[in-house]
C-alpha cells in the first residue's frame, strides 16, 4: 500500500465548506439528551427517504435505488463507528454504481436507543467529516433495516438463516468477546450465555445468535456467511472464531466442527476516529444543513479498512472503493494499535490527569504533544515490523495531526474506557518487547503510571474521572491500596502477565508514581523527556 491510499474515503460529490463551530461537551449522547431540533422554525427538515434533496444543497445525498439493495450484511452494535466507517464503504458500493447486493441491516442487543432514532427516519443518516479546514456531509443510504433483537429474536434469526446474508460484522467491544486473556478460552460463565446455550430460539447475546444461525443454515444445507470483525483487537477474526467456536462447542461439537470447517473469520485493522456524538453537533448540523437528523456521526476525513482475504460465501466488492485485502492483516493491525491505539490510552489518561477533556487540547499543550511525538517515535515505532509500503514515520507523522484535529474535539473520556481490555493489547507488549530489547520505555511507563493514577478516580485537581471498565472495581480497589506501589494492581496477571515480576520494571513504575503524587503529570513527563535525552532543557 502506498502512502497515497491512506487518504479519506472518497466522497462521491461534494466540496469542504467552510468551519462551523462546534460543540466540545464530553457527555455521551443518548437519545433523551438531544435537543428537539424539528420545532426550529429555521425550515429544518425531517431526514427521511421522501426529503431527501429538500435540505440544504450542500448536503450530500444517495443518489441511487436503495429499494433495489439486497441485504446481504448483518451487523451486530451499530454505534459510531460503524456508521462513519463500513456502512459508508457499503454506501460508495451502491453510490458508484459497483453493486446493489450488498445492503446492510443492522442489530442492536442492549439499547433500543439506535433504533428510536433510525426508524422513524428510514434508517437514513449523515455522516459529517470535519478537518480544521472544513466540513462536509452526506446521507447514508445502504442501511435497509435495523432491528432491536430482544423486541423479536425469531425475526434476527430468520433474517441471519436467510441465503442472501453472506457476511455478519461485529463492533462488540473488546471485551464483547468473552475471552480469558489467560488461556484465550471462551468465558461461558454468565447469566446470558448460559440462557443461550438452552434457549436458543430466543438468544440474548451474539453469540447465541450466530451460533444458531449457523445451525440453522447447516441444517437446511445452505452456505455459512463470513464472519468480520471490525473491533481494535490483536487478531480480531481469531477472536471471533475463538468465542463463537468456543459457544458452538458447549452447544455441539459437530456444529462447531463445521463451523471451524466452513465459516471464514478474517482479521481486519479498521481505522477512523469518531467521538461520540454531543447534542450540540447535532443541533449544529440541523443548522447548517437543515436536516433534522436524530443521531448524525461526527468524524474524521481519514478512513482505512484492511482486510484479510479470506470470505466463505462471496467477497464484497470493497477493493474498488479503497479497501484493500491482504493475505495476512497482522503488520497493519500492529501498527494501527500500536501507535495509534496505544498513544490514545496514554494520552487519555495523562491528558486526563492534566485536566483535559478532548486530545485536540492535549495536543495543544505543547509538553504533551512531544511526549506523544517522542512515545511513538522512540519507543514505540522502532519494534515495530512496517507494512509492505507504508512509511512509518509518515504514518506517526499524520497521527499527531489527526489527533490534533479540533474539528472533532474526541473526548478523552471515550478513550480511557475499557482500559484492562485494551491496555494489554495496545501498549503493554511494547513496554515488555522494550524492556526484554533493553530498548528505551520510561514514556511507555509513565502512561502505565497515569493509568494507575486515573483508576483511582480523581484527577491531579481532585476533579472525578470516569472509570469505564469492565472491572472497574477491582481495579480502583487494587489502585488505591497500592498508592504509590504498582504491585497490588501488577498482581492482576490476566492483565500484567509476569511484568510485576521484573523488579527493574517495578522500581521504575515506582518512581513515576510517586513523580506523579508529588510533581505532578507534567512534570513527570518533563522528567521523562529529559531522563530519554528527547527534552532539551
Ligand atoms: N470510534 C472509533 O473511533 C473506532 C474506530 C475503530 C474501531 N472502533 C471499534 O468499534 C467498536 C465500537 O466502537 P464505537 O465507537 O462504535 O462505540 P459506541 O459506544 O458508539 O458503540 C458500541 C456498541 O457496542 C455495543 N456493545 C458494547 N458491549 C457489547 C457486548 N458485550 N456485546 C455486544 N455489543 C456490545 C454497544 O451496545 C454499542 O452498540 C469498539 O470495539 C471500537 O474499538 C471504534
Ligand atoms: O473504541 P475503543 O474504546 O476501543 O478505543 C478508543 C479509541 O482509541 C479508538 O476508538 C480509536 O478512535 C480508533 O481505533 C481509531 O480508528
């Protein structure tokens, strides 16, 4: 891959317009929170398949037959991410004129918030890319469905049995897999899973569906669908397999045989950063683009999808709207979480700790934005084995900028979340490479550090901090037991490993920790940079 094919998705139509301000709150949106935008008397319009071309020109609307799509995806947790990222390659498909086979419906499993607000709008939405030169829009279109499965699992599974669903993709969160970070076994000790496994004309998790789905289709001598998935883990696909070959087994092992057998799971690195959206955004698209759109996307111009080239029941046409299939996605996955992933956690934590709110403003402090430079550039990148074509240092270079991109102001809230399940995957194996190499880590350490500093739950004011994690408890208990001793919190070996045996390590975490209580953050990471030779008094 060439540097050139790293760009934005490419916009069928369309010119970046001019900035508009926007909203920097950090509060999550949920449905309830949005201000009711369709009694402005400003001539905002409903979005809805029969408004569509009545709001603002600059706002770039599907212009093919989205009654002619067929569905062919189905795609579990459609939150962000996945509305700023697959659905719009899905979109350009059909936009392009390339293919009206590859509709998308999606499925939600916890929250009917989604669903509240696409239906009423024909599952239509915009997408807003915001540089600091400017923004542009467009309505997605490919989504032809969507469907809370606890209102009517019999129709989600009626709908995965059908023959012309050929890949099912997943953004369930790390830690929507299950795995035990140990063994890698998949963890069937929950109230759910265990519902799933007898009643499985009613399934509760994704697994409970899938796994069915999959029975079904073998049953009736239909082909399985590939399974994606599109979450920031090492090997996403092998964890895909891993959970739902690990459910089918407690269910039937000649199932799972079958799905080992004939499903694929390729890994993919999935790439674009989208905050969630706040209620101001919302009202600031109203505006600008009088489009009354219940939960617009606010996202970057950058966007990337690699993608292993391995699909049991047909491929999608995606290599002609900048996807790329590969052979084997591991370089560009350890790349991506590597320096981008792992850079988030740290600068989540620290920035937090330094009364941060967005990495825009973290990367406006110019202390921080060498120590983000400095982590990638001496401690992180040197490990890491390029991807056939990209430049490394090019690509760090244009993750400084994306993260500095105030346009899209993303909360430092959003990527301190779930740190146990994505600290040991995005930062602590470069900080035991490095330490094993006798390479430099004291930045890699100070980010641990801020970590354990952040689970505590205030930050260096004595301002609260929010700790979203699937063990938050445990985690702020072991973290304030050991105050300025990492060992408490070190002895959790399902996230640490052995790094609590290394007394070296130890000592220096140690060190960054009472640094931290006494200095302060900053100081800390002046420290560091001075300590690493990469800050010139
Ligand atoms: N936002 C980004 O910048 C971005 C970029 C690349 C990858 N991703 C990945 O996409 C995934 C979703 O991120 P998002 O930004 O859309 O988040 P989001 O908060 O907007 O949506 C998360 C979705 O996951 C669902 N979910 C949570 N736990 C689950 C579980 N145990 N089982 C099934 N579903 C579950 C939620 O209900 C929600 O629908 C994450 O794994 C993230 O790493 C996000
Ligand atoms: O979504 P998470 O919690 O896994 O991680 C937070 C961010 O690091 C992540 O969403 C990035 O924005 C994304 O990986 C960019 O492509």
């Amino acid at each position: 891959m060439t540097q050139a094919e790293i760009v934005p998705l490419p916009l069928s139509t369309g010119t970046l317009t001019p900035e508009i301000p926007t909203g920097t709150s950090a509060r999550d949106i949920a449905l309830a929170d949005l201000p009711n935008v369709v009694a402005s008397p400003t001539g905002i319009r409903k979005l809805t398949q029969d408004t569509l071309g009545l709001h603002d020109e600059q706002l770039i609307v599907p212009t093919y037959d989205r009654s002619a799509l067929t569905p062919a995806v189905v795609h579990f947790s459609v939150g962000g991410f996945h509305r700023s990222h697959q659905l719009l390659y899905f979109d350009e498909v059909a936009e392009r004129r390339i293919s009206d086979a590859w509709g998308v419906v999606g499925v939600g499993l916890h929250s009917r918030h989604m669903k509240d607000a696409l239906a009423p709008q024909d599952h239509l939405y915009t997408v807003v890319e915001r540089s600091p030169d400017g923004e542009r829009a467009r309505v997605v279109g490919v989504m032809v469905d969507y469907h809370f499965a606890p209102d009517d699992p019999a129709v989600v599974l009626d709908l995965l049995t059908d023959e012309r669903i050929r890949m099912v993709s997943l953004t369930i969160t790390g830690s929507g897999y299950r795995l035990c970070p140990d063994s890698g076994d998949f963890d069937a000790d929950d109230v759910d899973i265990r519902w799933d496994l007898t009643e499985t004309a009613s399934p509760r998790t994704v697994f409970g569906y899938i796994v069915e789905a999959l029975d079904r289709r073998r049953r009736a001598g239909l082909p399985p669908f590939t399974v994606v998935s599109c979450d920031n883990m090492h090997r996403n696909g092998d964890a895909a397999r891993a959970a739902i070959v690990g459910f089918a087994r407690l269910r039937d092992e000649v199932l799972a045989r079958w799905i080992t057998d004939r499903v694929s799971f390729p890994s993919s690195m999935v790439d674009r950063i989208t905050p969630h959206t706040t209620p101001e955004q919302r009202e600031a698209v109203a505006q600008r683009y009088g489009v009354d759109d219940n939960w617009p996307v606010i996202t970057e111009p950058f966007s990337q999808w690699v993608i292993e080239d391995d699909f049991c029941n047909g491929r999608p046409p995606l290599d002609l709207v900048g996807v790329r299939f590969v052979p084997d996605v591991a370089r560009y996955e350890l790349m991506k979480t590597r320096l981008l992933n792992a850079s988030h956690c740290a600068l989540g934590y620290l920035g937090s700790l330094a009364g941060h709110t967005s990495i825009d403003r973290v990367m406006a402090d110019p202390l921080l934005a060498e120590y983000a430079e400095q982590l990638m550039d001496a401690e992180v990148l040197p490990l890491l084995p390029p991807p056939d074509g990209i430049d490394l240092v090019e690509y760090e270079q244009s993750l400084l900028k994306r993260f500095a991109n105030p346009a899209i102001a993303d909360q430092l809230y959003r990527l301190c979340r779930r740190g146990s399940t994505k600290m040991p995957h995005h930062l602590l194996p470069s900080l035991r490479e490095a330490l094993v190499a006798g390479r430099p880590h004291a930045l890699l350490t100070v980010a641990v550090a801020a970590w354990f500093v952040y689970l505590r739950g205030v930050d260096a004011d004595g301002r609260p901090v929010v700790i979203d994690d699937p063990n938050a408890d445990l985690l702020q208990r072991l973290s304030l037991a050991g105050g300025t001793d990492p060992r408490p919190l070190l002895g959790v070996r399902s996230i640490f490993g052995d790094l609590g045996d290394d007394p070296v390590f130890v000592a220096e975490l140690t060190d960054a920790l009472v640094r931290i209580d006494r200095d302060g953050v900053r100081t800390t990471v002046a420290a560091a940079l001075l300590r690493s030779g990469r800050l010139h008094p």
